[in-house]
C-alpha cells in the first residue's frame, strides 16, 4: 500500500499548506496514528475546485471507452492494494473484515459497472423528436455540466468515500471530482 502522508492531493500534487491537522487514532483502542493529516486549507480547497474545473473541458471530452478504461483501472488498483487496505480501513473504523472485503467488492464492481454502462451508451439518453407541422425538430442528449463534489460518509469508507459510487458515477459522465474526506478515514 502507498505510504500515508496526511497531504492533499490536488492538481497532480501533493500540498499541505495549512498548521491545523487531525490525529488520526485507531478506533478499537484509541491508539494513535504515526502520521496526523493536514486539513486543508481555504487556499488549498479553492486550489482543488479550480484544477477540477480546469480538468472538466479535457474530461468530459473523454470518449466513452477511454473513461470505461479509466473506471476498470481504477477497480484493479483498489483491488491491487490487497489486504493492507482492509487492515487500515479495520484500523480507522473498527468494521469487521469481512464487511470492509465486501465493500470493497462492492465498490469495485460499481466502477466496473459503470465501465459497463458507458460501452453500453444509452446512458446518454439520446432522443430525437422530427419535426411536424405542430412541433419544431428537438434533438437531447445527456451530458455531464462539471465538477462534482463528494463527501465521504463516516459509515462506509470504500463504497460511499473517495471510489464509491458517486464518485464513480461522476466519473462515467465525464465530470472531475473534488473530494473531501471523512475525518474518520
């Protein structure tokens, strides 16, 4: 697993700009973390909205197989942390192993699922109504409008966090993320 540095990683880098930080402690037993994470700062939050909305316009071009390409690697490198994830997120939660594995697949199979759903393409909603002698030519088609944000929830540190499935979701539709943590984890 990639070494933990409580920095935030904005734009391609990491950045922690900002004094205040958060004690991360183990939730069995209170234990504290090796390393404490840096809250981020005003500068660095509109440092993050400002890279996602300079990402969106090269994003949401992105074609289809390309972003379902995307969503599949972001699944095998979830699943390629093996079981030194689980054991951290068993660390920050106290959630049994068995319930962080399952959530973890399930959230793997979300990205994979809508890797699925972009091949598919009717995701875009495409509808074309010809015109007639009551009614001008109308033409729609779903299409991601930019940034989204994302907030971890406390409860389920895979599926609904940083990979989960409104992150993947925004993904599919072309739309860059800004997320913001849990403090939990």
């Amino acid at each position: 697993m990639p070494e933990l540095t409580g920095q935030q990683f904005i734009g391609g880098a990491r950045v922690a700009a900002g004094q205040n930080t958060l004690a991360s402690r183990a939730a069995e037993d209170n234990a504290p973390y090796k390393q404490d994470f840096f809250e981020a700062t005003s500068a660095e939050v509109t440092a993050a909205a400002k890279a996602a909305h300079d990402a969106f316009d090269i994003f949401s071009t992105i074609d289809p197989e390309t972003r379902a390409q995307f969503l599949e690697a972001c699944a095998d490198e979830i699943e390629a942390l093996g079981d030194a994830v689980i054991r951290e997120a068993m660390r920050e939660t106290a959630l049994p192993e068995a319930r962080l594995t399952g959530e973890v697949g399930r959230t793997t199979g979300q990205l994979r699922l809508f890797a699925k759903v972009l091949r598919r393409g009717d995701y875009l909603g495409a509808r074309i109504d010809t015109a007639t002698d009551a009614a001008p030519d109308l033409r729609q088609i779903q299409q991601a409008i930019g940034p989204v944000a994302v907030f971890g929830a406390s409860n389920f540190p895979f599926a609904f966090s940083v990979a989960g499935g409104d992150t993947a979701s925004a993904f599919a539709a072309g739309c860059p993320v800004v997320v913001k943590a849990h403090p939990g984890h």
